[in-house]
C-alpha cells in the first residue's frame, strides 16, 4: 500500500494537472459552422426579412441601428469573402455621429439564404436591399460598399438613384472590366478552387493580399466563420455558391455606366490595394495591369460627373481594419459631400 506522503503527493500531482488542463485551450476541436452561420454570434442583433425570388421563399440577414430624426441611414454592403459584422466597429461609429445605419448579409452570404439553383446577379441583390429598405420604411440611404459589395453598391445607385443619397466606395473591384483582360472561366473552375480551401490557406491569402504581411488576432478574427464552414458539414454547399457569385464579378461589369451616376460619389481607396480578379488567367498577350488602386482612382473619377477621390497612402484593401482611425476621419469628408 502507498504511504500517506505519497498518497498525498500524488492527489497534489494529479489535482495540479487537472488545473492545468483545465485553462489551456482545447487545441484539437474545430471550430465548426453550418451553412447560415446557426451558432455564429454577431455583434448586433440580427433580424430576418422574408422574400420570395426565383420561386424561392428566402431569408435575408440584416442588423438595424437606429439614428437620429435628422440624420439618413448609411447602408453598408460587405465584400465577397466578408459577412455584415465586419461592419460592426464602422457601425456604431456611424450610429454615434447620429446616423441610423443598416448592415445586410446579401443572399448566398453570412446568415441569410444560400439557394444553391440561383441565379445571382448584382440586380437581383439590390432589387432585395430596397424591398428591405421599403419594409423598414427608410426612403432615402448613402449607400457604402466595399470591395464587391462597391460594384453591389454602384448597381444599386444605378437602379435606384432617388433613393441613393450618396455612394461611397471603399475599395471597390469592378473599377475595371475584368473580361475586356481575363479569360471567361465557368462556374465548375471556381467550386473546384473553392473546394480546395483549407484554414491555413484562408490566413496566406489574406495575409498576403490584404494586409501586406502583417497579421494579428483581430485579421484572424475575420476569418473565423470562413474557416468554421471549411470545416463544417455544408463545405461543399458553401463552395458551390461561392463558385456561383463569381460570375457576376466578371460578367456583370459596372464601370462602364459609371458616367450615369447622378448622385455625389465618393471613392475611398487605399492605394496599396493590388486586388485584381482574374490576375492568374489572363489574356494572351495582355499588357494591362489588373488592380492598382494608386491609378485606378484618377482614371475613374474623371468619368463619374459629381467625384470625389480620397486616397489612402500605405493603406491596402481594407482601410476600415487596418486602420480605423484614419478610415473615419476619411469617411468623415466623405459624407460632407451628401449635402453638395
């Protein structure tokens, strides 16, 4: 039998290793997420507005802020490979200066629907942004995307230009017409890409792309409901309909009705931003560089009658993340120009 020391010693022994086992993270268990991002929480609350399209009865995902009587709502629109909540720091900083300010998971992203026989196009996600605008009564809104929520945005003003107070881009693709430099790829090319995803290949491209090397806890944070659907049970729905929205950024071109813009537009760039769809295919004997941001905003303002250009130096793809501080004093002109 063992001695009462060393019974002793080893309940000691056994009680600390409990402990520490306790408060060191489980390393191995993966984060999971379903399709609609069930067990997903966001920052604000979010609600549901149902519509029918294409036969379908589909659920849009939205989060409301509230502003003042006398102040408009900004519509914020999110980029491909972003839900709403990215938004949710610009948001209540919006909120704060008085605005209302609604954030949308476009339908085949975030919590919202993701029909899998669909055709979608940037038209039909603006036709479902103002049914959503009109069910909460808001006739008026300055509209601000990013990245493909910018050509989003722009199809939107371009739809609906009385109801567009103002459009704000922040670093928008479709400032060029990828077709007119890429081969066409159909949408089988895209799911067998996106079925090859992994974690660690989410963090080196955004690693790379977005934040020119740098990375922190906050940039993983953004990747976090990516990773869990890579790992979760819907991975091969979700590459499919992430296969299907690609076609609408090279088929569905909005630059060249940019001269149709009637209201004041905005461009907010960071001028490190390379992003450019379609780089890896391009056309036999093209010359053009697809992406620089340091040229693009020039060469775009002096087609859109009533521009502004507001360009970030140093910055790259996601001015509102990498640096919040000089994003809202950006953003802060750039509403001045609602009321030109």
């Amino acid at each position: 039998m063992l001695g009462f020391r060393k019974v002793t010693i080893l309940l000691g022994t056994i009680l600390l290793t409990s402990n520490i086992a306790a408060q060191q993270p489980e390393t191995n268990v993966l984060t999971t997420y379903d399709a609609e991002l069930s067990h997903y929480v966001y920052s604000n609350q979010v609600k549901f507005y149902d519509l029918q399209s294409q036969g379908k009865t589909l659920k849009l995902a939205y989060s409301f802020l509230p502003g003042k009587a006398n102040k408009p709502v900004v519509t914020l629109l999110h980029g491909k490979n972003f839900i709403a909540d990215y938004w949710a720091t610009t948001a209540s900083f919006l909120q704060k200066l008085g605005y209302g300010v609604l954030m949308v998971d476009q339908i085949g992203f975030g919590k919202s629907s993701k029909p899998t026989d669909y055709q979608y196009s940037f038209a039909v996600l603006a036709s479902h942004t103002k049914s959503l605008l009109d069910s909460l009564n808001i006739k008026n809104t300055i509209v601000l995307g990013h990245s493909m929520g910018g050509m989003l945005a722009s199809r939107f003003a371009l739809m609906y230009p009385n109801s567009t107070m103002q459009l704000i881009l922040l670093n928008p693709i479709g400032l060029e017409n990828y077709l007119q430099f890429v081969e066409y790829k159909d949408t089988d090319f895209f799911y067998q890409s996106e079925l090859k995803k992994t974690a660690q290949g989410v963090k080196n491209y955004q690693q790379t792309f977005y934040y020119d090397g740098q990375w922190n806890e906050q940039y993983a944070a953004l990747t976090d409901f990516m990773i869990g659907q890579i790992n979760g049970p819907d991975k091969a729905l979700i590459a499919w309909v992430n296969a299907k929205t690609y076609d609408m950024i090279f088929t569905q071109p909005v630059v060249t009705e940019f001269t149709q813009l009637s209201m004041p537009v905005s461009l907010i760039l960071g001028t490190r931003d390379r992003t450019g769809p379609g780089r890896n295919w391009q056309k036999q004997g093209n010359e053009y560089e697809l992406g620089r941001y340091d040229k693009l905003g020039k060469k775009v303002l002096s087609i859109i009658p009533n521009g502004a250009l507001y360009e970030m130096q140093g910055l790259g793809h996601l001015p509102h993340i990498e640096d919040f501080t000089r994003f809202t004093q950006v953003l802060t002109q750039a509403l001045e120009q609602t009321s030109l």
